[in-house]
C-alpha cells in the first residue's frame, strides 16, 4: 500500500514536472514576450449597459469573480462614472458603495460631481475582497427632487445614471493560482470584461474529425454555463506555424489546446505527453499566467480518441470539474456526456422551479418588478386553456386599499388582484393565457407589485416591511395541442432535443476546406446555442453535407458558401431560398427577394425537419469571405441575434438585419407514436393502460357472452317448435282454436235473442 502511494506521488511529481518543464510554450512556436513587470493591473468594466436609478431610494448590485493565490496591492480602486437630474436637491440625494455588504463611503451628489466632474474614485479595500468566491459591489442612492414624503414615486425628472464606462481597477502583486477546477472562472469570471467570453482556441490539424466536435461541444458549455454574456470573441487556430491561422502570441488571451495527443504532428511536449498515458486515458491540465505566458493556458487532450473524449466530457460537466482541486489530472473512468434535468410532463403542468426559477422576493416599498421567460416544450403549440397559477404571499403591513399584485404577458397586463389580508401567507391568481400568446414559442411573463405602506419616508428601507413572495412552486401549465409551433428564428439558434434525459445532439455540414473564419462562426454558433438554451451539445460532422440515417433523427445546422453548400433534396425543396446546380439561387414565389438583393448579405433560414417534424433545420449561407466575417460579427453581438425573427433573416456589411416570412402553408400535426396514444388513453380515462385494456377485454367478453346466448335462446325456441310440430300440437292447437270460435259466436247469439 506505501508503495502504490509512493509511486502516486512521484507519477503526480513528473507530470506536474512536464506541464511546467516540458511545456515551455516556445515548442508552440510562439516567440519571446516582454518580462511582465512585478505588479500586474486590470481594469475591468464591470456594468454591461448604463444603469438608470429613478426611485427615491435605489439598490443595484454587480459581482465580480476573484480567483485563489492574487494579492491586491493598495493601488486598486473602484471607479464609478454617474450623471443625474438637474432637478435633484442637494441635502437629500447621495451615493453609497459596499463591497460584499460593508458600506466603503456614502456621499452628497453634488459634492462627488464638484470633485470629480461625474467621477467617483474609492479605494478598495484589501481585506474585503474575497478569493476564490464571486464579490458583490452595491449601490444604493437616496434621491430627492421635491420635498413632502415620497413626492417623487413615479417622478420621470428624478433620476441618476450609473454609466457602463465605470470600472474596476484591481492591481496584483503575483498571479493566482491554476487548479482545474477554477478553469470557468479564472477564464470567464476573473478579471477580464464581464459582458465579453474570449478565448483562443488551438487545435490539431491532422484530426479535425476529433477535434472540431470537442471545440464546438466546449464553445456550447461555455455559453450555457455564462448565458447572459452579450459579446463573444473566439479565435481558432491550427497546429502548424506556418499557415496562415498562426497563432497570436503577442495576445494576452487565455488559450485552450484540444485534440488527442497523437494527432500533434509539431509539438514535442504535447508528444511527450502522449508517451505517458495509458490506451484510453484522458489528460487535463491548467498552468497560470508566467513571465513568459501572460495568461492561462489549458490542455484537453488524451493518448487516444477514447481518452480525448473522456477529457471532453469531463470539462464541460461543473458538477466534476469542480471537485478536481489539482493543475493536472489523468482520467481513466467512463465519462458520460452531461444531460439536460429538465423533463417533459405529458399533462403539461410545470412549476417555475422547473424552468429554473427559485422563489423570488419582491422587497421594498411601492414598485417592484420581475420578469421570467418559458419556452413552450418540444416545439408543440399548446392548447386552449392553458393557464399561470401564481402562488405568493406578502406582507400583513401592506395597506389592502393600494397594494396590488399585476401580470403581463408579452408586455401587455392580463391580469390583477388586491394584496388584502385574505391572501396574506397563501394567495394565488390565475391568469388564462390567450391563445395568440400561445402562437409563440417564447412567452414573457411579467410580475409587477405594488407594495404600499401608507405614508412613509421614501428615504428609509422598507424591505423587512413591504414585501411579496413568489412561490418556486407556482404553475404555468401548458396544455399539449396537436399542432406543432411554426419554427421561428426567434432566439436563434435555438433547438428542443436533449430535454428528458435524452443526449442533446446535434449534426453540423460544413465544407470540406473549412478555414479558420469558418471555424470561429461554428464555434460561435455553438456557444450562442449553448446560451439559448443551457445544453451542452454533442456535435455530428455531415460527410459532406449527406447526414446519415442517424443524423437525420437529429436537429441539423447547415453552413457554407452558395458555391460550397451542397442540401439534400429534401432541404432544397423546402427551404424560401435554395441554391441549384448552376450556382444560381431558386427562390419561391410568395418570398419578396430577389438575386440582386442577396448580394453582399448573409442569409439565415430555418425550416421544419423532412425526417423528423420535431427536429429544426438551421440553413446559413453566404456569398464570399466578406460575408462570412459578416456572419462572425452578428454571431459575436447577441443585439444583432435578438433582432431575428419569421423564417428568414438578411444580414448585410452593417449588420443590419431583414426578416421575411416564408412559413409554412398548413399546420403540421403532432407525430404520435403508440405510446404517445397509450398516454393519451390514460389522460382521457384516467386509468392505467393495462386497466383500460382488461376493461376493454371484459366489455368483448360480455359481448360474446351475450351474443352466444341469444342465440342458444333462439335455438331453443327453434327445437321447441319443431318438435311441437312433429307431436301434432300444432293441430291440436288448430282445433281448439276454432272450438273456442264457435263458442263464442253461440254465446253472441244467446245475447241478441
């Protein structure tokens, strides 16, 4: 037993020895940087839009991630740039910061801007910055534009601007540590731009079949785990120093290398790598920033494509790369792929923890507002009746009279109740959702709140007092229809599978000669599908662009140039706009394009699957190289995204972007399987199948049972008649009858006489 523990640490001594020794990064072929100098700053912007403050007494917070092993010198700051109404009054309006709940200084408004002409410069203090952890800087702001209690609720003249260009200025002495596990956030939550994911990504040319999978699998992990970053720069370069995706090493951008160690044709540490491993395992490691190396560097890799996979899944699961507290690991356990939790109900009944939500505090006296968004599951348009069932609770202070509790849906209210003492600790309020909300895959819902104390000074916190609570558990219940929803580009890129457990996959067709703009637009795609719906997705490669028949169970993503692009038949004939064998576009009728207006544009279709009604086509095509860096820049800005909408988008060299409609001429019905229908029996009865089927199989029995003997029955009367007839019964009969006859005629005469 010592001595396996012996030979651990000594295996664990020389790997750590070959990422530091062996791994110079000059064997990247990257050329000398300047010595770093022995302190090192950052200015980090840390408020992605300006801030508008417009209530008496305000509170925003913004977090920042500080990784473990930096020493901040007594140089760093916080730097905050503000404008505000010329209506507010000297004596009641001031600014107050905390860093992670201690109050740093509070401030008149006038006061800051006769100082620092709308710049506010704070010390940050050493001792309350904590590491490893995420940090909160808050704001609260007290502002007055009239005098009385709580004149300026509802006051458009009252207002102060926290503007995006404030930022935090943090020096360090030394570098943090690198451990795997901190990989996301020294990358994306350290100090760097907390609306921006940049990364450079490198990988081997001669395995692109390995390689381009895992890179687009990593790029949807990073976009789910950081889905409200709105800009993204990724670069994407190959192995050999002389092509012209050289990398560029005068960046100071964090680096990430992947494919399988074999596949390095011109990189001896990496080799030396693969010599140690074992068949099938996989290889992680993450080196900090260094005089030489000015930011982080990771490997994934693997001695084989087994272990290169095992490596792939193991970043891109937090749950495990969180528990890895070391700079390297070696992996030899089976890896699974992480799955979606989020499972379909076939009732259609959903709680708001479902989708992600917990229970929300709505705190604070008067106004106060929270916005949530569903997507309708599986693509399905839902049915007449569907409903929100809000469950809350408030405060017993709150005054009947004025507190109101209000919902909207898309923007517009549909619904509102009193907050009376009736409905204190367990008020609830349906909201019907009209079916033209429902035509939608995306639904907004708004909950605004009214908390009223009575008369109060607008200056104090009311939060311990005037309170709504929304319950985690609400509903919102989505009645499945029969009609599948009219795929969209809305939210694009967007697709359903994965959900239930099931692997979320998807197949990409790109060209055969992909460079390295057509490399960073599929990872940008990536991570923006990661973004939209919080997967990670395992990515198919289209031979050229043919997808098997595997791939045609799966959502598929076509890109390519009007040249390169070769769609099956069954896409052509579907698709508004299709490229022909003559390099000429085929467009139909009803779409209002032409040739001439496709020029210098990038086009953006999507369609309904011609394999699988349930699975989405996404078609991206373009003209030229131009066009493709035009495609990278939307793809970077999720402003330009967010302005897609119908069927068909156009975006042109300013990124401007056109929509078209080309949907589709009739509704599509749901697929039904047999169990699909043996579910719906269940729903409709109420009752397990096999109890409806035993049921069934009495009901055919009882049936038979009667029909059988009503035909014994018949029998009988048959042979009963027929052996009357042989024993002469029947004139026997035949003579009483006519006895009985003259009987009465004699009778009639004795009457008359």
């Amino acid at each position: 037993m010592k001595g396996t523990i012996k030979l651990g640490i000594a295996q664990l001594f020389v790997w750590n020895m070959i990422v530091l020794l062996l791994i110079p990064w000059g064997a990247f072929a990257q050329p000398s940087t300047e010595q770093l100098q022995p302190e090192k700053n950052y200015r980090l912007p840390f408020i992605s839009t300006d801030q508008t403050l417009n209530m008496p007494k305000n509170a925003v917070s913004y977090w920042f991630f500080m990784p473990k092993g930096g020493t901040i010198t007594e140089q760093s700051s916080l730097n905050i740039h503000f404008t505000f109404s010329s209506t507010l009054l000297d004596t009641r309006s001031n600014l107050t910061i905390y860093v992670n709940g201690t109050a740093l200084e509070t401030k008149g408004i006038y006061t800051l801007q006769k100082e620092g002409q709308g710049w506010w410069s704070i010390k940050l203090p050493i001792d309350k910055i904590r590491q490893n952890d995420t940090n909160e800087i808050k704001f609260t702001s007290n502002q007055r534009s009239f005098e009385g209690d709580c004149a300026d609720i509802d006051n458009p003249d009252n207002w102060v601007i926290l503007h995006s260009d404030s930022y935090l200025n943090i020096t360090l002495k030394d570098d943090y540590t690198a451990e795997l596990s901190g990989f996301y956030p020294v990358y994306y939550e350290g100090l760097s731009n907390q609306n921006l994911l940049a990364t450079d990504f490198i990988f081997p040319k001669e395995d692109r079949e390995e390689s381009l999978p895992a890179l687009l699998k990593l790029s949807s992990s990073i976009g789910a785990a950081y889905a409200g970053r709105q800009m993204l720069d990724f670069q994407v370069y190959e192995e050999m120093a002389h092509e012209s995706g050289q990398v560029n090493e005068t960046s100071v951008r964090n680096k990430i290398y992947l494919g399988p160690f074999s596949a390095w044709r011109d990189n001896q540490p990496l080799q030396a790598l693969s010599q140690n491993l074992d068949k099938d395992e996989g290889y992680l490691a993450i080196t900090g920033p260094t005089e030489s190396t000015p930011y982080y560097t990771t490997i994934i890799g693997g001695k084989d494509a087994t272990g290169f996979e095992k490596a792939v899944n193991f970043i891109t699961n937090r749950t495990l790369l969180e528990q890895a507290n070391q700079s390297s690991l070696i992996l030899k356990s089976q890896i699974q792929s992480f799955k979606s939790a989020f499972t379909t109900n076939q009732e259609g009944v959903y709680s708001f923890s479902d989708f992600g939500y917990p229970t929300i505090n709505l705190a604070g006296a008067f106004h106060q507002r929270a916005y949530l968004s569903f997507i309708q599951p599986q693509e399905i348009r839902s049915s007449k009746g569907s409903y929100i069932n809000l469950k809350f609770s408030h405060s017993q202070a709150l005054v009947s009279d004025r507190s109101v509790i209000t919902v909207t849906l898309n923007g517009t209210p549909v619904a509102s109740t009193k907050l009376t003492a009736a409905n204190t600790e367990e008020g609830t309020l349906k909201i019907n959702i009209p079916e033209k909300y429902l035509k939608s895959p995306l639904l907004e819902v708004g909950i605004e709140c009214y908390n009223y104390l009575g008369a109060v000074d607008c200056s104090k916190d009311y939060s311990d007092s005037a309170w709504t609570v929304i319950d985690a558990d609400s509903q919102i219940v989505f009645f499945p229809g029969d009609v599948m929803l009219q795929p969209t580009l809305k939210m694009f890129p967007y697709l359903y599978s994965g959900q239930n457990g099931e692997p979320a996959k998807v197949a990409l067709g790109m060209p055969e000669q992909f460079d390295a703009d057509s490399l960073e637009a599929a990872a940008l795609l990536a991570a923006r599908l990661g973004q939209n719906t919080g997967r990670v997705y395992d990515w198919n490669l289209l031979e050229q662009y043919a997808p098997t028949s595997e791939q045609k169970k799966m959502d598929l993503i076509f890109l390519g140039s009007y040249q390169e692009i070769d769609l099956p038949e069954e896409i052509k004939t579907t698709l508004a706009v299709a490229p022909t064998e003559n390099n000429q576009l085929r467009i139909q009728d009803d779409v209002n394009v032409i040739t001439e207006t496709l020029q210098n544009k990038v086009l953006i279709q999507v369609i309904r699957s011609p394999w699988d009604p349930t699975r989405r086509v996404y078609v991206i095509m373009y003209n030229n190289q131009e066009d493709l860096t035009v495609l990278k820049q939307a793809l970077s800005n999720k402003e330009i995204l967010q302005k897609m909408e119908q069927q068909l988008s156009l975006v042109n060299s300013s990124l401007d972007v056109s929509n078209l409609n080309a949907g589709e001429k009739a509704a599509v019905s749901v697929p039904k399987t047999t169990e699909d229908r043996v579910k719906d029996l269940e729903r409709i009865t109420r009752m397990p199948w096999w109890l409806v089927a035993v049921l069934i199989v009495l009901i055919i029995a009882a049936l038979i049972a009667l029909l059988r003997l009503r035909r014994v029955k018949n029998e009988f009367i048959k042979a009963g008649e027929k052996m009357k007839a042989e024993q002469g019964f029947k004139e026997a009969e035949n003579g009483s009858a006519e006895g009985q006859k003259a009987e009465k005629d004699n009778t009639e005469k004795q009457s008359k006489n």
